[in-house]
C-alpha cells in the first residue's frame, strides 16, 4: 500500500493506494474515524452490485453500523432533488454529528455523496472509496463536491475534505473502454502541467495494459501532482487553476453535446489539444507540443477535436469559473511538464479558436 498525505491546517488526510484494500475498508475507516458508529454509504445501480459486496462486511467487522443508498447509476443523479433524497435517507437511519458518509463510485457518487455530507447537520465526515480512473486521479483528492443545477454543472457546491481517501486499483479492473480512456484525459493532463518524466513514461506505456501494469506509480504520481496544488490553494484562487488544462476549452465541447455525445475525459482531451495548438500560435509553446500530446491522446483513443459552433464556444468561455469581467485565464503550457496560465481578453480567446478553426476547414 502507498500512503500521501494532504496536509491542510485542521483537516489533513491520507490518500491509500493499493490492489486489494476494498477488503480493508474496515480498519482504514475506522483509522479516519475512530468515535463514528454509524456509516451511510451511497454507491451507486452499477458500482453496488460489483463492490459492496467486498465492503459492507468489511465495515460492520469494524464495528460500524451502515445504512446504504444505492442511487442511479449516471450524471442526472447529481441533482438537487437526489440530495435531498439523501439527506432525508440520513436523517432516516439516525445519523448524527460524529457520524459519516461513505462513496463507493466514480465522480458523480463522490461529489454528491461528498455535498450531502457537507451539509447534512451543518456537515459530517466524509470517506472517498472511488472506483473508476477519472475519481481516483481527480475527483476524490481536494474537496471540491457539488451537484448539477439547470444552469450548469458544479454550480451548487461547498469545499469539503474527505477524512480519508482509499483507492483499489483492482476496481479499475471492470471499467469499460470509454470509462478508461476518459480517465487517461486526466491522467495524461498531469503530464502535460507538472511532470515530463511521467509523460514519457505514459508514452512508453501506450495501452490499458500498460498503464495497467504499473497502476499503483500511475495513481501515486497523479495524486501527488493533485495534492501538492490543493495544499498551496485549496480554494481555488491561483495554482489550483492549473488543474484546469483543457477544461475551459473541454467545457464548450461538453456544452455542444449536451453533456451526453461526449464524456468530461473525451470533452477534455479534445480542449487539451487545441490549448495546446493556441499555446503554440501565442508562442507560449514550443511548436510540436501539440502534435507530441495528439500522439498519447490518441494512443488511449481520445479524441483530438469535438464539433463546436462560435456561439457555443462564447457561452462556455462566458460563463467559465476561472473568468473575471472580460478577462480570463487559459492555462496553456510553457513546455510539457509545466503549465503557463496566461490572461486573456475572452474575445481575443474566441478570436483565436475562431482562427484556427478556419485554418483547419482550408
Ligand atoms: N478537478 C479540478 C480541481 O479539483 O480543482
């Protein structure tokens, strides 16, 4: 097993990594949480057959009591009304104060179990078991938990750390294709912003199998990446920004296919590449970075550009988190291995993509 630790004033935790520790689940809890009796877990329709299995016993052998609540599997079940659902579930199995909520699952069970328990009797601890790639290199580590509204994605939400983070890298094991590949965005994103030794290490490991084979170096280093940027900004008012490759790009493509044609990893993949080409026009990035990080997206099968009309690209920019009056910031990369945010007047980014669009069509 290997250990990190994110060391924050009050609310530090460890994020365990290693083959086999859902059977563990018990004692790591119960490290995390040594005076809870009672532990509601919310998994979700697909993740709860495959896991609880191997958990549920493994908790109560720990001496807490659970109480499960097994959602929809998909992004609709992080809504507004599926909180309140949980909340009153909570209430229902007696919840209190020194009590906790569990997620077993990829994101969407993460953040919405993780805004339940921000919330529920003014906010409870938390434990993040993720099983899909994405949540394990990305949603579970740094506190950030949300649902859905109408308007958006993430727009209701609080910063709340889990007290613990544990990962088994055998549930990676039943993800299908697309799920896999749309974690490598992310983890092929680490690469690009923080680290060239492990981006040749991805491109010398160009499969599933691969990265498969050397999955615990894969989890460590992205969660390492992750937890050093939350520790210096864990509200997301500078470096944390980084993390954000690809994704103000990401979002107009997810926009443009109404959060169902295209995953977040695909959406993102895609907003990397051009990041990438417009770092290259802006001479901010050496030229061929973005042909080199077109070579390892579409190693794992991600795709390079997504359909997007002008006005989809200006509502996703207008409304982008990272955005302040006219202005915005893009991260692009000074190199691979380090990334670049760089200010820009928004309609001089929308002029750019514009541009390049138009380059590509002639
Ligand atoms: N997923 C980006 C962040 O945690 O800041």
């Amino acid at each position: 097993m290997k250990t990190l630790t994110v060391d924050l004033p009050g609310r530090g935790y460890d994020i365990r990594i290693g083959a086999g520790l859902l059977a563990r689940a018990g004692e790591l809890c119960r490290g995390a949480l040594p005076n809870a009796s009672r532990l509601f877990v919310v998994t979700d329709s697909h993740v709860g057959p495959l896991y609880l299995g191997r958990v549920l016993p493994a908790l109560k052998a720990a001496g807490f009591e659970t109480a499960v609540s097994e959602i929809p599997a998909g992004e609709h079940s992080k809504s507004p009304a599926m909180l309140a659902r949980l909340w009153e579930e909570m209430m229902a199995f007696g919840l209190t104060r020194t009590d906790a909520v569990a997620a077993l699952g990829g994101g969407v069970v993460g953040d919405l179990a993780g805004f339940a328990a921000a919330t529920i009797l003014r906010g409870v601890d938390f434990i993040q078991i993720p099983t899909t790639l994405l949540a394990q290199v990305d949603s579970s580590v740094g506190g950030k938990v949300a649902v859905d509204l109408q308007h958006g994605k993430n727009l209701a939400g609080a910063f709340w750390q889990p007290r613990l983070v544990l990962m088994d890298p055998d549930t990676l094991e039943t993800l299908d294709e697309g799920t896999f590949s749309d974690g490598m965005a992310e983890v092929i994103k680490y690469g690009c912003i923080a680290d060239r030794d492990f981006f040749d290490f991805l491109t010398a490991h160009p499969s599933r199998g691969g990265v498969m084979g050397e999955i615990e170096r894969v989890l460590y280093t992205c969660c390492d990446i992750k937890r050093r940027v939350v520790m210096e900004d864990e509200r997301d008012t500078g470096l944390r920004m980084i993390l954000n490759f690809g994704h103000t790009i990401g979002h107009a493509f997810e926009l443009a296919g109404h959060y169902e044609t295209w995953t977040h990893g695909q959406a993102v993949a895609a907003g990397m590449s051009w990041a990438a080409r417009l770092g290259e026009r802006l001479k901010v990035t050496p030229p061929g970075t973005a042909e080199e990080l077109q070579g390892l997206l579409s190693a794992f099968r991600l795709p390079l550009d997504i359909p997007c009309g002008g006005e989809t690209m200006a509502e996703a920019v207008g409304v982008d988190k990272k955005g302040k009056g006219d202005e915005i910031t893009v991260i692009l990369l000074s190199r691979i291995g380090a990334a670049a945010p760089t200010r820009m007047k928004k309609a001089e980014l929308l002029s750019r993509l514009k541009q390049l669009r138009e380059e590509e069509r002639t």
